[in-house]
C-alpha cells in the first residue's frame, strides 16, 4: 500500500537535511555554519480510519489534514 492518502493524494516529497556547526549569532558566536546537507523525506501523516464512500464502508490511509478538514465521512 503505498505513503499517499487516499482523499488529496499528498504522498511522500523529498527534502534536505542540514548539519550545522558553530554558536548561533544571538548567542555571541560567530555564526553557525552548514557543514553537510543529506537527502531525505518528508512523509504524510497517514492514518488507517475506516471511512464511507458510496454507502460502502472501506478501510483506507488519510491524512490528518484531511480528517480534520471533514472532507471524509467516518463509518
């Protein structure tokens, strides 16, 4: 089953990560530095609700967005 949400069909999008180093400014450094950048993901928060569709009930993945939006109708 794939990471996408069944109503908006967000899924997972790529991103960076950063290793930084050095005290920040406002603290009375010199300024963090970025020394090292790694690819990753950032996910959706999928959750499994069983949900109504047609006056059929199917269990399927959506997005807390989604729930709290009320774009679906809970079984």
């Amino acid at each position: 089953m794939p990471k996408v949400c069944f109503i908006c069909q967000k899924g997972t999008i790529p991103g960076n990560k950063y290793k930084r180093r050095g005290q920040i400014k406002r603290t009375g450094g010199a300024g963090s530095k970025i020394v090292g950048k790694t690819l990753r993901r950032f996910r959706p928060n999928l959750q499994r609700i069983k949900i109504n569709i047609n006056g059929t009930v199917r269990t399927e993945q959506v997005c807390t967005s989604c729930i709290s939006a009320g774009k679906i109708l809970k079984a």
